[in-house]
C-alpha cells in the first residue's frame, strides 16, 4: 500500500493573451505588432514576445497558471471559457480547452464576477495528470494524455461550499495540498493524488483545519498558497496573518486595520501522529 494512502488527519469572442519572455529574445514585426496594447510590456525588462489567440469567449475572467516544462505546456485557468486552457509553450499556440468547471459566476446583482464561487482556480500538474480547483469547492483530475472530450476524470468534492483554490503537489506526484481559502474559516484538504499511474485513482486522505484560537471564525482571516519542501519533506502553507501575534495585536479586518503578522501551517505527510505546527512570523 502507498504511504499515502495510509494518512489520516493529524490537524484539528476571440481575445489574445501576451506570452512573456526574456528581453533578449526578439520577436518578428507581426508578432511585436500584436503585442501592442493594454497589458503588454513596453518598457520593463519583461517583454512581449507574441499574442496568442484564444478561440471562445473574450478572456474577461481567469485565475491562476501553471508551466509544465516537461510537457512544454501552459495551463490557465480559464474561467471565461469554463476550463483550463493550453498553450504550447514549444510553438507558442493554442493547443485546446478543457472544460467542465463552473465558469464565471456573478453575484446577487449580477453586477461582477462571484469569484468565491467562479471556477477553475488553482492550478497544479504531474506528468500527465493535470489537478485543478473549481467554483464548487471540488478538485477537478484531468488526464492530459487523454482527448479532450474524456479527459477530465475526477471531481472530488471537499465538503465546502466555495472555491478550492491555491494547492501544491509532491515531487513524486503522489500527494497534493489545497486551499479552502474563501471559507469561514478556512481549510486545507490533503489528497493521494495518482503520481505517475496511467488510471486516475485520487481520494481525499483529510481535511486540515487551524485551531480556532489562531484562525478566528468571523474575523475574515485565510490560507493562501501552500509549496511543498523536497528537503524537509513538509508542505508549508501562507497564513496572512493570525491572532494574537504579537499579543493584542487586531486579527478582525470587521474592526479596523490589520495589526496582527503572519506565519506558515506545517503539514509533515510522513507523520500521521503529529500535531499541528505553526511558524509565526513577527
């Protein structure tokens, strides 16, 4: 049986899209020509080497992306167009879209993007398995071997009712970590994620919750992105900031200002009997 699978919770239209790239590369005439226009850099050290053109929707909503160099791919979280977008980063085109996320949802007034509720999210891969979060609070498994038409596997619900977001995966593949963030209060999920398998067969291993004295219900506080350490072997996920630290400090963005510093949940995946750990940051 893999290691992972052994854990148990331990914690209580048509628009063009700029790729970037090093100033020394040089781009053709057409290509400088297209990258004229609101968002190109025109005058950093980063600049525009061409537009890629995304068939569907105009490209008014999307979340976080992801390179996959083995792959020579580049995933979007395209919410416009209701999945992840890839571009080939070898050639510079589009390849396709996966779809089957929730796509841009709108708020009561239907006035701007519900982005609590919009999906895809966070973005991750592994070879050829491609993991993202969506509006629904479900982790989307998607095989990137497979065609388009089949090619999202999984959707894994973690019990929230809204966006799973930030997330980070192992170097092996084989374990994977994602944020809950918009939740009251937020929450992780970790999960055995398929490593180099060519079937699907992810699950979710636990919820990972903060003790309520640290992530105070009702104070707006979140998690943010996690990373996972190779040399240390433990997931480290962002906390903006947490009570009491330093003490008195105000933790309720309902009350004022925030005066309190922040600090990094520590997840160690080989060692179910451990008991949270938190580094503070003054």
């Amino acid at each position: 049986m893999a290691r992972y699978s052994k854990l148990v919770a331990y914690f209580s239209g048509t628009v063009a899209t700029a790729l970037l790239g090093a100033a020394a590369l040089v781009p053709s005439s057409a290509a400088l020509a297209a990258c004229v226009g609101p968002g190109a850099p025109d005058n950093t050290q980063t600049k525009c080497v061409t537009a890629i053109t995304i068939p569907g929707n105009p490209l008014t909503s999307f979340d976080i992306s992801w390179v996959n160099p083995n792959r020579a791919e580049y995933y979007l979280a395209d919410r416009s167009n209701k999945g992840i977008t890839i571009i080939d980063t070898h050639n510079l085109k589009f390849k396709r879209t996966i779809g089957g996320f929730k796509g841009i949802v709108l708020n009561k007034t239907g006035t701007a993007v519900d982005n609590n509720h919009s999906g895809p999210d966070g973005v991750v891969s592994h070879g050829r398995w491609l993991y993202a979060g969506d509006g629904d609070s479900t982790l989307k498994v998607i095989d990137l071997n497979a065609p388009t038409a089949t090619a999202l596997k999984q959707s894994i619900s973690t019990g929230g009712s809204t966006r799973l977001d930030e997330m980070d995966i192992t170097t092996d593949g084989q374990l994977l970590i994602a944020a809950n963030n918009a939740e009251d209060p937020p929450f992780a999920t970790l999960f055995s994620a398929n490593g180099d398998a060519t079937v699907s067969n992810t699950f979710k291993i636990a919820k990972i919750t903060v003790d309520p004295t640290i992530i105070v219900p009702g104070f707006g506080q979140s998690i943010e992105q996690p990373a996972w350490d190779p040399k240390t072997q433990r997931f480290y996920t962002s906390i903006p900031w947490i009570a009491n630290n330093p003490p008195g400090c105000n933790a309720n963005s309902n009350t004022g200002p925030i005066t309190c510093d922040g600090g990094l949940l520590v997840t160690d995946p080989d060692n179910p009997s451990a008991t949270a750990q938190l580094a503070v940051f003054a």
